[in-house]
C-alpha cells in the first residue's frame, strides 16, 4: 500500500506505508529517515550520475520464480570506480539488493556481523580469507568511498558516514562478500553471488537508443 509524503520543497512523495525507512525526495534529493514515527530530515546529497544502466526505479523482474520490483538506488562513487546497488522487494516482502557494476550483476543479502572491524583492516589484494562456514575468499578489490547518492525509497537505514572502507572478495564458485566499514566501529557484511542480466528476467527497463 502507497502513502503520500510532502517534501520541505513542496514535492510530494510516494511511499511505501508500514515499509518505507529511508527515501529521497527527486525533486530537491533530501534524503530522509523514518523515526519517533515521522520523517526526520537527514541531508541534501548530489543527483545521481548518468552512467547509462538498463535498470529504473519500478523496473520489475523474477528471480527463481518470484516476482521482485526495484524501488531505490544507492550509487557509490569511489576514487577510481564505482557501484549501484538497487534496493529491490519480492512481493512477499523480503528485501534484497542488486549489485551493477559495469555491466556485471549481483544479487546481494546483508548478514548479521557480529565481528571487530579489526579484523578486516589489515587484510591486501590478493589474501586468502576465511569466513564461515568454511568459505574461503581472496581480496580483490578495497576501495575508500568519495561520494554517496540516493534515488528512491529503502525499506533500510542508509548510512551517511563520511568514511566508508568496502573490501570486496570473491572465489571460484561465482560467490562474493562485501565488507563495509563506516567510521571505525560500525560494520555491514553482505554476500551474494554473480548473476547474467539476463538472469532477473527484467521488464520495464530504460529506453537506452538515446544513448547508444
């Protein structure tokens, strides 16, 4: 069920009633956060940069047969990369992300972290990790965040922490994990698998013959 929100900019907003936790306002691009059961203004962060993706909000797909619809986007930008992650629901209700990454796809769960950060700060590309159960991962990628924009609503907290570490690993069975380390005590693990685009069966996707 929608419900309807009025920006400080005067630009009413669909919602997601009971489900909305976070969301953007398209018009001015202040991020907000629900809370004491009402909206609490967070900050004004910059638009999303145009990098051509297929995918939209309200872009729909299944995944082993269960109907899911996009409904917000992070984009991350690092100093030398960058990543989507699409905030997707199945129409139970369970939530998941999809990763895109130059044109690679991921399917992204978050997991319950109950480790020190330390841990992870020391490790190279390249080192072999282990993380239970028994899955083992080498680095390949650590990346510092420069800037973080929003589209969308989320049915999660999304952190605004000026420093964000992401180290990135993977192995030989197509699995990942991604560790994000905000500031120096909070941590977020998710883990996921790579998938073809083909893969989520997407329909209403981007008119891209603009610009190819």
């Amino acid at each position: 069920m929608e419900d309807k929100f009025n920006c400080s900019c005067g630009y009413s907003i669909c919602i997601r009633k009971s489900v909305t936790v976070s969301m953007a306002c398209p018009s001015c691009r202040t991020l907000y956060c629900f809370g004491n059961n009402e909206f609490i203004k967070l900050s004004t962060l910059k638009p999303i940069t145009e990098d051509v993706s297929p995918l939209k909000i309200n872009t729909e797909g299944v995944l082993e047969s269960k109907e899911f619809r996009i409904t917000g986007r992070q984009q991350i930008i690092y100093n030398s990369s960058y990543r989507n992650l699409w905030s997707a629901t199945y129409k139970s209700g369970e939530h998941f992300q999809i990763g895109e990454s130059y044109g690679t796809y991921t399917i992204i769960k978050e997991l319950s972290a109950q480790v020190s950060p330390t841990k992870f700060r020391n490790l190279k590309i390249g080192k072999e990790i282990e993380l239970p159960p028994r899955h083992f991962f080498y680095v390949n990628g650590m990346h510092e965040m420069k800037e973080l924009a929003v589209e969308g609503d989320f049915p999660i907290p999304i952190i605004l922490q000026p420093k964000c570490l992401s180290i990135e690993l993977s192995n030989n069975k197509f699995e990942f994990v991604i560790i994000n380390i905000f500031g120096d005590s909070d941590i977020r693990i998710s883990s996921g698998h790579f998938l073809n685009f083909e893969d989520f069966s997407f329909k209403n996707t981007r008119n891209l013959n603009e610009w190819i």
